[in-house]
C-alpha cells in the first residue's frame, strides 16, 4: 500500500484511494504489457468496485528530454484504458457478483466478472478484477518513525504493517500492437468520478512520492503549513499546472534533502539552489521499455537515473509487483548509490505474486481489521 491514504479525500473516500500501481513487460507473453491498479485499504472479501468511479490508465510515449529536469517529454498522444463497473447483485451470505467493463484507445468494450480467476480476453486486452493480497513490500512504521526522528529507524528483520491485509486489485494485459509504434511508456493510474462532469479523485505514478515525499511538513519552510496532496492528486500528471509548481518544488527541494542528509553526507548537491531529483520526481510516472524482456528486481528508477548520468539503460524499468523496490527507493535518495543498500528489513511478501495471469496473489480469506487510526 505505498500510496494509501495519501491526503484528505482519499482518506474520506476509501473506495478511491489507490494504494499501487505497477507496469512491466508480461513475464507469461513478452509481446504485453501488464498494468495493475490497485484500490481500497483494507479491503474485505465481500468489497466490490465501485459502480461511481471511472478507474483509469493512461499511457504516453516518452522522448528524451534535451532541457534540463526530468529526463523524459511525455508525447502528446495517449492512450487510455477505462473500467467502470456495475452495480453488485449481492447474496443474503454476502457475496456478490459484479460485471465490469474495459474501454479500448480503439473505442472496443471488453467485459468481465469480478473475482472470475480466468478473467476476460478480447479486443487485445486481458482483464482480472478482484480482492488479492497486499503486495507491497515495506516496514512501514519504520519509515515513519524515521522521518519523525531524522535517523534511520529500520531493523533487520522487519515487519510488513499488518501482513495479510488485502486490495481491490485491477490488472490489464495489453497486446503490444494497441500501442503502436516505439517502445518506451509512461503509464499513470486514475480514480475519477463517473458521469457526465468527471473529478480526478487519485492518480498514481511511482510509489511513496506523495506519503514519503510531499506528505512530511517539518522541513518545508516555505510551506510548512500547507497540505499539498490533495492538490497534487487533482494534477495531471503528464502535465502539471503552474499554479502549484512552486510549493511542489519547495516541499521536495526541502524532503529528498531530508532523505540525503540521513546517512551524514550529502550526495545529492543542490544545482543552482535546487535538488536535482526534483524534477524527476515530478515526471511522477512509471516508466517502462517493452523492447526490454521482465525483469523482477532491478529495473525500477533504472532507466530514469540512467538517463541522468548520461548512459544507455539496461532494464525494462517500469516496477514488477514482486520487486523490493523501497529498498532501492531509500538507496537512492538517501546515498544516490555511493554506499550500502538501505534496507528496510523486508524483502519479499509473505505471499508472492506470481508470473502468469492475473500475477496478484489469491487474497486473504481472513485479512486483519482495519486500525481505527485509519
């Protein structure tokens, strides 16, 4: 759940609230890409989707960026796929059965049953949705506690914060012919509202970024005040307003300078004032080649950081469900690479995805309670 109640109204909104976003060439068909969306904390095996939202996925082709920032310019064309789901026709044992359907680029309409393990095949698309298991891997209080107290609070072994827990997970494989022409994507995840004047509820690209990066306020002094992730979430992230760029800006400059400074050097120096993973954190999309075969661990902010230091990647990028991808999260804003691996002390789930449809592991029939603090 790196992306759970990331602000207000995904607190208030629980339904809406994407916890993980994954994309990465499929490891059953290397000529798909799979993406997966996953939705509600805490969510219970009677849970069905929702029957008001529009759960969206967006993809662009990327381009070199020649100025300088993020290393990549999103193109103009996107493509989108776009679930909705009907209303459940509930038991009186409370389970459930509930359609869906998946909108093409192509305008094409595939439908399925939620919770049906096979999914549906049709128009160049394959569709699971249904309660999994929780994939995240993270010691989650030990990250907190960490930013709470300035020093690194992780111990080995550590725990996944009520391991077991289960998600709304949506998963899509893509036949790479949809896509068209070149090789290299950014994909972002949407939670919209449904009807005639849509809201963007949630968007996610890479995980952590609005709970470990923008949420923290201490360290900001320009906006130490301010609550940024609701705005944030409203943002389209292909393409980021000016209204608000400022107090992004501020609160990353301010918190990857928190996350650097946590192993007693400075790896990453300002450039001319700012933080020079600034503006990659705000190109906030995973990003991943289909020319590269699956990769499990590794890939995640490879091809990104390579592109910065000038070189060819070598990965499929984008993040696989099964990788430990914190670890290189905290690795890289906390010594850019120069030192050890920081571990958070958990390295794997307790219940690993697999490498064919639908990848999200079955769900727990029995998952903890959700904590009142929630």
């Amino acid at each position: 759940m790196s992306d759970h109640i990331s602000g207000p109204r995904a607190i208030s909104n629980p339904i809406a609230d994407i916890t993980d976003v994954y994309a990465f060439p499929s490891p059953e068909r290397p000529d798909a890409l799979v993406v997966v969306m996953d939705t509600l904390p805490f969510a219970k095996p009677t849970d069905a989707f929702s029957e008001g939202l529009i759960y969206r996925f967006r993809l662009r082709p990327l381009a070199p960026n020649t100025d300088d920032g993020a290393p990549f310019t999103p193109g103009e064309r996107e493509l989108r796929f776009d679930c909705v789901f009907e209303p459940p026709s509930r038991s009186e044992d409370g389970t459930f059965t509930q359609t869906g359907r998946i909108t093409t680029p192509a305008g094409e309409v595939v439908e399925f049953r939620v919770n049906d393990e096979a999914g549906s095949a049709e128009h160049g698309v394959r569709v699971f949705a249904g309660v999994r298991w929780d994939p995240f891997i993270l010691d989650a209080p030990a990250a907190l506690k960490t930013i709470a107290t300035g020093a690194l609070a992780f111990t080995d072994p550590g725990a996944i914060f009520m391991d077991g827990k289960d998600v709304l997970g949506l998963v899509v494989e893509i036949d790479r012919a949809l896509l068209g022409d070149g090789h290299l994507f950014g994909v972002i995840a949407e939670t919209l509202t449904r009807g005639v004047f849509t809201v963007r509820i949630e968007r996610v690209g890479r995980p952590e970024v609005k709970n470990m990066l923008l949420a923290p306020k201490q360290f900001d002094q320009v906006n130490r005040d301010i609550e940024l992730r609701d705005l944030y979430n409203m943002e389209d992230g292909f393409h980021l307003e000016d209204g608000y760029l400022s107090a992004y800006r501020a609160r990353l400059d301010a918190n990857l300078a928190f996350w650097d400074s946590l192993d007693g050097t400075v790896d990453w120096p300002p450039v001319d004032g700012r933080h020079p993973l600034t503006e990659l954190v705000l190109a906030d999309y995973l990003v991943v080649d289909l020319d590269k075969p699956y990769q499990e661990a590794g890939s995640f902010l490879e091809i990104e950081l390579a592109a910065m230091k000038g070189r060819e990647h070598t990965t499929c990028g984008g993040r696989a469900v099964n990788d430990d991808m914190m670890d290189t999260f905290f690795t890289t804003f906390i010594n850019a690479g120069n030192g050890p691996t920081i571990r958070d002390g958990v390295d794997a789930s307790s219940r690993p995805a697999s490498r064919t449809f639908p990848y999200l592991a079955e769900p727990n029939p029995e998952p903890p309670e959700k904590p009142e603090h929630h």
